[in-house]
C-alpha cells in the first residue's frame, strides 16, 4: 500500500512538472475571463436589445464579464471607440460609418466592423403644429438635432436637401431638445426614440414625420465591434452576437416584458413606451441597402469626404462583417 501510494506520488510530480513545463514553455496558457467594454447611447430605446441582455442576465449565461458605458451621441461614443476605448458599440448608422471613413490610413486604434442590427427605423420629427402644418412650413425653421453627425441630423439634413427646404439645425444634447422645444427656442426637434414621444405627451408636440418616412425600413443602430477586438478573440465576438441575437428575439417574443424594461430603463409612463415602440422594428437581419444609401448620401452632403461613390460597395464590403449580419 505505501509502494503504490509512493508510485502515485512520483507521476503526480512528474505530471505537475510536465504542465508547468509547458506553462513556462508558452504551450499552454492560463483561462483568462475577457472583460468587454460596451459603449451605448444616453435613453436610446434603439439599444434596447442590451438593457434586455443586461435584465435577463444573459451575460452571465455565457460566461461574459462586461463594463457599459454611456453616451450623449454616436459620433462622442465613436471618438472615443476609434481610439480603443471600447470592444463593442451600440451606434447609429451614419456615426460608424464616418469613424470608419475617417479612420482609413490615420492614426486610430480600431474600426468599427458592423455585426448585428440593433433596430430599424425609430426616430421623429416633432414640431409645433401652431407654427408647422405641413412639411412646406419646415422652411427657415429652427429644426433641434441630438448632434452633427448623428442619424437624425443626416436624416434631415437629406431631407431637406431632397426637397428643397432651407432649416437651421440646432445641435443639442437630447435630453435638453425637449426642454428647448417646450420653452419655444426651437420649432421643433428631430430626435430617437423615446425623445420624441415625451415631447408628444408632455409638451403637446406633434409628430409631422417619422423616419419611415424619410427611408422607409432603413437600418438606424447597429451592434459593432473594434476590428482588432475581432481579429484576436472571435469566440468571444461569437458570444456577443449569440447574446445580441436572443435579446432580439425576446423582445419580439415578449413585447409586453420588454416593454416592462424599457420602462423601467427609462423611467417613463408606459403610454410614451407604447408610443415609441410603435416607430421602431427590431430585426436581427442588418439592411445593407440601407446602410449603402446612408454612405451615399454623406458623402453628398459633404459629411465624408475620403470615399468617393465608386468606393462605397468595396467600403460597405470591409465595414459589415457577413458572417454575422443575416437573421
């Protein structure tokens, strides 16, 4: 009984020996839990699909450490995404797309590579109805924007070009457009969701446009992720993506529940909820025409000035990742 006790004790040591040989060898390395660094927008319902995540705890599920991080718009949270501060974003459209341009041969740290659909849609133009009846009375108005850059503002800045209006742009923290708006510095304000339906319910706002209007089905957020993040941990990139994909099938699985999140996220009346949800569509399928005709048009409207149109379908090719973007 000692001999054997003895023997088992030898090859234990010998084995112990062997792995930390391979350890020191670099053969074998330690697990390490990868904390991921996702950024997002101040009240966007649009990121809905996170809060969801976060609610229903599906990162623990897969065994995902994470840090959030807000911000008042796309272009503050792609600033600070180009220079590596984050892995992954929750953004609009037209922001990734300028990080993206603006960062081709430059000094940045990592590019946006599009991964999954955060909604479609769900963004509004409200106005004073007493001052604005139809879209020929947007002429000379002041017209509130949540940035230079962001969605709405190239939404209505295309809007406007295609049809002859002259606005004034009035770029603004979001959560202050409302304020502005009820206090009449400005005669109306384009803005994503719930924004706009608080102005209809508290400050007798009135809805003259929608984005569907504007383009109809367009891809508004989408999930992206640092390239370099991309290129040296895809397993995790893999998790995210699963994780992304189940919160958007719960929220069209259980409207109610989600609804019951938003809320909760928001702090606002479920009629403001009921309201907003009604503008957006959540999708796990990205609308890569869309995003095509977002290119298009900032570089029409001067916004990127480094890709010109014979570039967009090989600029479109790098920026959307295929092995994720298809429900």
């Amino acid at each position: 009984m000692k001999k054997s006790i003895i023997v088992l004790s030898i090859i234990l040591i010998v084995a112990l020996g062997a792995v930390a040989g391979m350890y020191g060898a670099g053969l074998l390395t330690p697990t390490q839990k990868v904390k991921i660094r996702i950024g997002y927008l101040t009240g966007d319902l649009h990121h809905l699909a996170l809060h969801v995540a976060v609610a229903k705890n599906y990162f623990a599920q897969y065994g995902i450490e994470y840090e959030l991080y807000e911000y008042i718009n796309g272009p503050t949270l792609m600033q600070h995404f180009v220079m590596g501060e984050l892995d992954f974003a929750y953004v609009g459209t037209p922001p990734a797309l300028n990080a993206r341009a603006s960062g081709i041969g430059s000094n940045v740290t990592s590019l946006p590579v599009v991964i999954g659909s955060g909604n479609l849609e769900g963004s509004a133009l409200v106005v004073n109805q007493d001052i604005i009846k139809n879209i020929s009375d947007l002429n000379n108005k002041k017209i509130g924007t949540p940035g230079t850059g962001t969605i709405q503002d190239v939404l209505i800045s295309t809007y406007a070009k295609n049809n002859n209006l002259n606005i004034t742009k009035y770029p603004g923290r979001i959560s202050d457009l409302p304020v502005q708006y009820a206090r009449g510095e400005i005669d109306g304000f384009i803005g994503w969701e719930p924004y706009p339906s608080m102005a209809v319910y508290q400050n007798n706002a009135s809805i003259l446009l929608t984005s569907h209007d504007i383009m109809p089905n367009h891809q508004c957020c989408v999930l992206v992720v640092s390239d370099k993040f991309l290129a040296s941990n895809p397993e995790i990139v893999d998790k995210m993506v699963a994780i992304h994909r189940a919160a958007i099938d719960f929220i069209n699985t259980n409207p109610a529940e989600a609804k019951q999140i938003a809320m909760n996220v928001t702090k606002l009346p479920m009629p403001v909820i009921e309201l907003a949800f009604s503008h957006m569509s959540f999708s796990k399928s990205v609308n890569v025409d869309s995003i095509k005709a977002f290119l298009i048009d900032m570089i029409r409207l001067g916004i990127i000035r480094n890709i010109d149109i014979e570039q967009v379908d090989s600029f479109i090719n790098g920026f959307i990742n295929t092995k994720y973007v298809s429900g």
